[in-house]
C-alpha cells in the first residue's frame, strides 16, 4: 500500500472533523466527506504506520444517511463540514461525540450519562441560520472581482453567493458589490501582493427587527465613488448601517480596529428574548439568534433563579448571558477579558434598564480568586457568597485556577456552557470530583452542516446538610418505637459519615456563638497529626496569617472533633 494507491472502504464511523473513518488491510483511513455506511472509492493521500488518509474519488454504495447537499459548494467550501449528512444523523452524531467525550474524558457512567442526558435540541429549519457573513473578496482568472467563503484549511477563495448557512439578501448585497466594483474598477485585494482595496463584505442581519448591516473591510482609507456604492446599497430592504473598516496590515486577521460610518447609523439593533442590543461592526454577537434563545433559555432553566440569588456570569463576552439572567436574580456579576465586550455590556445593560448587573473586565481565573480572597480578608469569618455561577469558555476551558475558587465558594447551582465537550468533560470530572454533581446535560445544535455543537450542563452542590423527614412515634407502649433501642440498632448499621468542615463551623457556632474558619480546622487536625479530608471548601492556609492564634477557637474546633467522633 502506498500513496496513490486506489482503495475500496466501507466507511463505519465519523471522526471529531465529520470526516468518515474506514478500513483497509488492517489500516484505518480518514476520509473528507465520506459517510458512515457509504462504501467507497478513495485515493490515498498519506500514510502513516497504522493509519492514513484518503481522498474520496467515488461513491461506489451511497449511505441511506447520505442526502443531496442544499449548497453547490458544500465540499469544497470549509464552512460547513457535514451539510451531505442527514440532519436527524448529524444531530445523533453531535449527541454521541458529546456523551463520548464526558464518559472517556468525564469518566462518567454510560448508565449514569443515559439519565441525566437530556435529548439534543436540534432546529426546525436548519439552513439560513446565520446573522452574520464575512465574505472574502478575489479576483478570478480573467481579472473580475468574485466573492465566496476560504477552502478548507486555505486561503483559497470558493467563489459563491448563495450560502445555505446565510441570509437571502446578502446575495443581493454582495451583487451590488461586485458590480460596483466591476462598474468603477475597484480592485479586490490580494493577499499576495498585498495590493487592491476590498479585502472583505462584512454584512450582518438583525433577525427580529430586519435591520441589516453592511461593512466593507479596504486596504486603505477611501472607497472612491463610495456615494455610488452607498446609493445601491440603501435602496436594499432593511439597510440600516453602512460603513467601512480599515485594515492595512499585511495580515489574516479580518477587521481593522478603525471604523468609518458611510451611511446611516454606526450599529444595528435586535433582541435575544426580551433584551434589546446593539451590534456594531466590531461588535462579539451570537451568529445563530434562534438557537441562542434556546441556549440561553436552558442555561436560565438550570440556574433555577427566583429573584434572590447572587449570580457570576464568567466569560461573559457582551453579557448576553448575564442580561438575560438579571431580570430573574437579585445581582448578577459579569466578567469578561476583553474590555471593549465589558464596555459593551455596559451599554447593553444601560439600553435595556438593567441595574443589577455589574460587569469586570479582567481574566475570570484572576477576578473570581482576588474577589474571593478579598472577601475573605475583609470578612475573615464569612464565606464569600454565590448562588449560581455560569461558566462559558471558550473552547479551552476553564483555567484550573478558576475552578478551584469555584469549588471554595460552593454555589449552589454552576451552569456550565461549553463549546467544546473534551475540555468541558475534564471541566467536570474535576468540578465533580470536588463536592459537585452532575444533575443535567443537553446539547444544543447551535451550528448545523459544520461539526460544532454546544452543551449546557447543570451541577448541584453537594451540600452535607441535606436531611430527609421521617414521621415515627417514639417512646414506651404499643406502636410506639423504643428511643434507646433505636438508636443503639442505628448506631451499629449506620456507616461512620464523613465529617465535613460545615458540620464542624456549625457546631461550634451553636455552641460557642462564634465562627471558625476552615483553615483554622486544618490548622488543628494538621497539629494533631490526622490525615485531612479534602473538603471541596476547606481553605488549608489562611491568606493573611492572624498574628495571634485563637486559643479558644482551637478548644472550640478540639471539642466538635471530639463530638464528631475524629478523636
Ligand atoms: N457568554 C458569552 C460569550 C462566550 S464566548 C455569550 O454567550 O455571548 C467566550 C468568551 O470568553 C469570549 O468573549 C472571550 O473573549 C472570553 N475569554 C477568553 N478567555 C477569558 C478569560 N481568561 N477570562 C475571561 N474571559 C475570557
């Protein structure tokens, strides 16, 4: 077998790229845009020792789960990934990678994953989800501006203006475009040579209010004949902002940091449920507003909010989470490291009347730790509170650092949403291995016909203190249920519980009237030599050392040790 070579495979599984796997003479292949059950004519493109990949020349037996692509360019274009996959399939595949990863990664139970999974919420209509396009503009062989969306992995544009994925009217934009374009003789830019002016056609859609978008990215600070091109523009239903970026730099990175209004206002306005927003080019927006509602509709279902809770929105981008939660929760805190999304946020937060929530800007592992310890400093007796804390990284995950705050703090409830299931299954099984829970977890299509799915899970906190109400009599006579006898017969089947530091601060509040900081317990069984129990809360050195050790506290953590059995 070598490179080259033709071979026939049936392909059995997808791989994490909606790629098809098969196998031939013991080798395992990936195969671009094959599919489970196809069987196939492919040329090998690489080898390796035990696997390889190939190029699907034909499809010799097509799969029942195959079905004609919507977009001509489907397997060229790098957008989308599995548009000649079913939809009823591609939502099993994205459902399965999900529980894969949380039972491997997670190491959760199969059986326990089948209960507490809650099915996909796939869409209705998958196509034409997307609010946002950013097309790249080229020029074709004979030298006509052409607009499209990168091959995969390339930067080698597939002309096309019909996306499946967008709007309708950005056909109709990018038409006016590139005949203004032809029309005036404005170059398109290359990448290449770095020369010509229109590099991309940035063009956004406000789903709920039909408002629409334009911005065009230029290697350079003037369109001529702009009025022309704005002229065309305005007469498109629902244009309501026109502008340009300026991006001179010889680089891959979209827009430019300058924006220029052309016509109209610098910004689009649309909702997501009830709260108002307003997008500007630059501007981080969900590209999916349906599935957002569901998303962030669910994340609200599982923080369970009443009205009084304290919760932390952590990479809060905008603060489309946040908002959408304030109106349930007594106060909502939003962090986010990028401080133009916090300013936005702000914003948001202004336009829509909002005053309980409160944005930082800053990295959520430093700004969660540094409120934490100085909540603690400042209040050496308390627990620095949260109800609720939402989580949202971005593909990587949370820092390490943050979830050990997280596990300190012991929210009642943590919401985690994930756009990526390996970093979110190693998320959990640390969160769950510290005091946590995991009760639900549902995946969200967010992006049908690409390989990207969403996942909303929701943990509880192992509180010690949960206890269940039995309705028994006690005493001496008939029917009635001995004292003593009851509780020696419970004390020789009742398994010796896990004393926790709660239990040890809430007995020495009861008796003692005052509190006892969890270092303060590890302090004292680490001087009476015992093995410390890894409490999810238990803060094992204080941040600032207390000058004077406590002698009465030490008697008092001493006595509910004693109490407690521990010695
Ligand atoms: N929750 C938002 C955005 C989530 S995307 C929404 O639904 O719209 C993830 C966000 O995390 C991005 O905005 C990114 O800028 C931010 N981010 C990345 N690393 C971060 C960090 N270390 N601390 C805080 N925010 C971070």
């Amino acid at each position: 077998m070598k490179k080259n070579d033709f071979i026939t495979l049936e392909i059995e599984d997808i791989g994490v790229g909606g790629e098809g796997i098969g196998k031939a003479e013991g080798m395992t292949f990936f195969v671009k845009d094959a599919i489970v059950e196809d069987v196939i004519e492919a040329r090998i493109t690489k080898l390796k020792k035990s696997y390889g990949y190939a190029r699907l020349m034909k499809v010799l037996k097509p799969s029942g789960k195959r079905k004609e692509p919507k977009c001509l360019v489907a397997r060229q274009c790098g957008g989308c990934q599995i548009q000649e996959i079913d939809y009823s399939e591609q939502l099993k595949f994205k459902e399965r990678k999900v529980r894969n990863n949380l039972e491997r990664i997670g190491g959760f139970d199969r059986a326990f994953l089948g209960r507490v999974m809650e099915p996909i919420c796939g869409m209705e209509e998958p196509f034409h989800y997307r609010n946002k396009a950013q097309y790249p503009i080229g020029t074709d062989r004979e030298g006509y501006p052409v607009a499209g969306f990168y091959a995969g992995r390339t930067h080698q544009i597939i002309p096309n203006m019909v996306c499946a994925l967008g709007k309708e009217i950005n056909t109709q934009v990018l038409e006016v475009v590139l005949d203004f374009m032809r029309e005036f003789q404005i170059p398109a830019y290359s990448e290449e040579t770095g020369r010509g002016l229109l590099r991309h056609v940035l063009i956004r859609t406000g789903f709920h209010t039909g408002e629409i978008m334009v911005c065009l990215i230029v290697n350079g600070t003037q369109i001529p004949h702009a009025e022309e091109l704005t002229g065309r523009l305005r007469k498109l239903p629902g244009m309501t902002s026109i502008t340009m970026n300026i991006n001179c730099e010889n680089t891959n990175v979209i827009m430019g940091k300058e924006i220029r209004l052309l016509w109209g206002k610098e910004y689009i306005t649309d909702y997501i449920g009830e709260i108002k927003y307003q997008i500007s080019p630059l501007s981080f927006y969900q590209v999916n507003p349906v599935q957002t509602e569901v998303l962030y509709g669910l994340a609200c279902e599982y923080a369970g909010l009443t009205g009084n809770e304290t919760v932390w929105d952590l990479y809060c981008g905008i603060g489309t989470i946040s908002l959408f939660l304030a109106g349930k929760a007594k106060q909502v805190y939003g962090v986010e490291i990028i401080p133009q999304a916090i300013e936005d946020a702000r914003k948001n937060a202004d336009i829509n009347g909002i005053e309980n929530a409160e944005f930082y800007a800053g990295k959520a592992e430093e700004v969660l730790p540094d409120y934490y310890r100085k909540y603690e400093t400042e209040h050496p007796e308390e627990h620095a509170h949260a109800d609720v804390i939402v989580v949202d990284p971005p593909r990587k995950g949370c820092d390490q650092r943050l979830l050990e705050t997280m596990v300190r703090m012991e929210a009642k409830r943590i919401v985690y949403v994930s756009c990526d299931s390996a970093t979110l299954a190693r998320d959990l099984k640390y969160l769950c291995g510290n005091g946590y829970e995991m009760k639900k977890v549902r995946t969200v299509d967010m992006f049908p016909h690409t390989v990207h799915v969403e996942t909303v899970v929701l943990l509880s906190h192992k509180s010690p203190d949960s206890h269940i109400d039995i309705k028994v009599e006690f005493g001496e006579g008939k029917g009635k249920v001995p004292l003593e006898a009851i509780a020696e017969r419970a004390k020789k089947y009742q398994p010796k519980p896990k004393i926790t530091y709660k239990m040890i601060q809430e007995y020495v509040e009861k008796k003692y009237g005052f509190k006892v900081h969890t270092a303060y317990i590890a302090e004292v069984k680490r001087s009476l030599g015992m093995t410390m129990y890894d409490a999810p809360n238990a803060v094992e050195e204080l941040n600032q050392p207390r000058k004077h050790p406590l002698k009465e506290k030490v008697e008092a953590i001493k006595d509910a040790l004693k109490y407690f059995e521990v010695i």
